[in-house]
C-alpha cells in the first residue's frame, strides 16, 4: 500500500468519525431521554459522550487495522530511536513545554484583546461531570488518534517532502483550525509545535502520545476540580491574610 494511500485512509477515517459522532448523537439521546432519572440536558450529556465514545472506539480499530498492514508506517526519521527511558523522559518534558507554551499564548492573546477561556473545554468538562465515560475520549482517543493523524500523517509526511519548520508549522496550523476556535489558534499551535519536536527528537511517535495524554489529563482534572481548587486558593489566601494580620 502506497503511503498517500494509507494518509488518505487515516485522513478520511477521521473526519468520518467526527462526522458520525455527530449523526450518532439524536439515537443515542433518545435512548437516555427515556430514563426518567434524567433531565433532558442530561440526556443530550450523555448522548454526546456516548456517541462521541463509539465513533473513536471504531476509529481506533480501524487506524489499528490499517496501520498494522504497513510495518514500515512509523519509520520516518534517519538514525535510531530514543530508547523507552528517553521517550518517556521527553515525553514528560513534552508536557511541560506544551504547558509554557500554551501559557504564553494565552498572554500574546490578552495583549491582543481575545478573551481568556475555551468554550470547547469548558463544554466538555460540563459532560464529564454528567457523563464520565467521555474523559476516555479526551484522555486517551483524542491523544492517540490525533497524534496519528497530525503528527505522523501530516507532519510525517510533510516532513519528508520539506523540513522540519514547514512540516511542523502546516500541521500545527491544521491541528488548531480543526478544534473549531480560530480566535485561540496560538492556543492550539503552541502544543502542536511542540508535540512535533518532541516527535522528531525521539523519532517515536509515542513520545508526543505521552505529552499529549498528560497534558490532557492535567485540563480534565483541573476543570473537574475547579471549585475544590478555588476554595483551596480562598483558603490560602486568608490564612496569608491572617498571618500579615
């Protein structure tokens, strides 16, 4: 199987999943909307999560099927690869370069008057709260399968047509304009960068999985625990207020 061939395979599964996440979620709604325990917000909750749920489910084996008949799909780069220690290592470091750049993106956006906050992240933070089952999506689909698409797919293969810079910026680009928030675009690009470099530092793409799974991980634990965290932060402040009596 020619490579364009299998790009275009991972391209289209994908937008078929969002797409069909979409379609699926009137059924599924309908189902939930029978429950009388619920209200009907909760039931529309669950019929995103759910739909949202089993479109990446069948992704994720189909993005298994077609990648395991092409043993060379992940050899990208020349020279050898990091070893499992320095993977891990660097995708941690991932992590912690995503945060910062993100951090600075969100400054450059205040500067230039955009407002702070993602009506995506928080939306889906209110279905976790209601419909669990969709913190796998974010944690651990969304991780996975965009990481294949935008970091071995696009900037993979750009990459070995251009370099590094080009690859990395069009698949950012990519990566932020599909998250459907132009206005926070440095937001997204600023991650997306970073996942490449740690790709390409590693030459596994495993490593940017790591980063990208951690970083999600830190949103959905802090949107979640958002008025534990800010009560912690009242606390923290009166008693320095006391202290300074």
């Amino acid at each position: 199987m020619k490579n364009w061939k299998i790009y275009f395979y991972l391209i289209f599964t994908y937008v078929i999943m969002q797409i069909g996440s979409i379609f699926l979620v009137k059924p599924i709604f309908q189902y939930f909307k029978g429950n009388p325990s619920l209200t009907t917000q909760h039931a529309e909750y669950h019929g995103i999560a759910w739909s949202l749920f089993t479109a990446n489910t069948l992704a994720a084996i189909i993005f298994l099927l077609l990648i395991f008949t092409r043993k060379k799909f992940f050899h990208v780069f020349k020279g050898k690869p990091a070893s499992v220690g320095s993977t891990i290592l660097w995708g941690v470091i991932g992590f912690f370069l995503a945060l910062f750049g993100q951090m600075a993106a969100a400054f450059i956006e205040q500067l230039i008057g955009i407002e702070p906050g993602s009506e995506n992240t928080a939306f889906l933070s209110e279905i976790a709260k209601v419909s669990p089952i969709i913190i796998i999506c974010i944690v651990i689909f969304a991780p996975l399968l965009e990481e294949i698409v935008f970091r071995r797919v696009i900037f993979g293969g750009l990459y070995q047509k251009t370099n590094f810079i080009i690859a990395a910026l069009i698949s950012g680009l990519i990566f932020a304009a599909v998250h459907g928030e132009l206005q926070h675009t440095l937001i997204y690009l600023a991650p997306g960068l970073v996942f490449s470099f740690v790709y390409y530092k590693t030459k596994r793409l495993i490593t940017p999985m790591i980063s990208h799974l951690l970083m999600n991980g830190l949103v959905v634990t802090v949107q979640l625990n958002y008025e534990k965290l800010e009560q912690l932060q009242n606390m923290h402040q009166s008693f320095i207020t006391f202290l300074l009596g």
